[in-house]
C-alpha cells in the first residue's frame, strides 16, 4: 500500500505554483495556450498530479534555498505530462 504525506502548505504551494506552471504547460506541451481559466486548471491539476508522482515514485529534488523554485519544476513536470496525456486522447488541439 502506497502511504502518501501531504500538508496543507505543500497544497497550497502547489495550488499557486501550479497557476504559472499551467501557462508555460500548456506551451511546451501544445504550442499554444489553453486560455486564461484552462492554463490554471492544467497547472493545478498538473501541479498535484507532479507532486503525487514525485512521492509515490520517491523522487527527491530539490534546490537548495529556493523551495518555491522547487515546487514550480515539479509542478511544471506534472503539467506537461497532464497536457501532453490529454493531448493524446485529442484533447487540447486548437481549431481553426
């Protein structure tokens, strides 16, 4: 059984990070931006789907002084492979 840790600090890290995250997300793993309310939902979603992965494949990073900056890479991490799944499922694509 998988035990998984998580404060409320973290989540709220994740949360706020997650709203930047998104915008650049969706970019790298799009080319385009999904709008202003898609780009936060994509990094949210993507930054607790980053640090979820980050724990249950116990991975440690982390950038010594700079939490935040820490945070904001796994939290882009998790954004992109949220993006680039949904963008194999068709979803994401930008019409014309």
């Amino acid at each position: 059984m998988i035990d998984i840790h998580l404060d409320m600090d973290t989540v709220l890290v994740w949360i706020l990070v997650g709203l930047v995250a998104g915008a650049l997300a969706s970019r790298v793993a799009l080319g385009h931006g999904l709008g202003l309310l898609g780009d936060l939902v994509a990094g949210i979603v993507g930054a607790f789907l980053g640090g979820v992965l980050a724990e249950v494949l116990k991975i440690k990073f982390s950038i010594n002084g700079h939490p935040i900056i820490t945070e904001m890479i796994v939290a882009f991490v998790g954004a992109v492979i949220l993006l680039f799944v949904l963008r194999m499922l068709g979803f994401g694509r930008k019409h014309d």
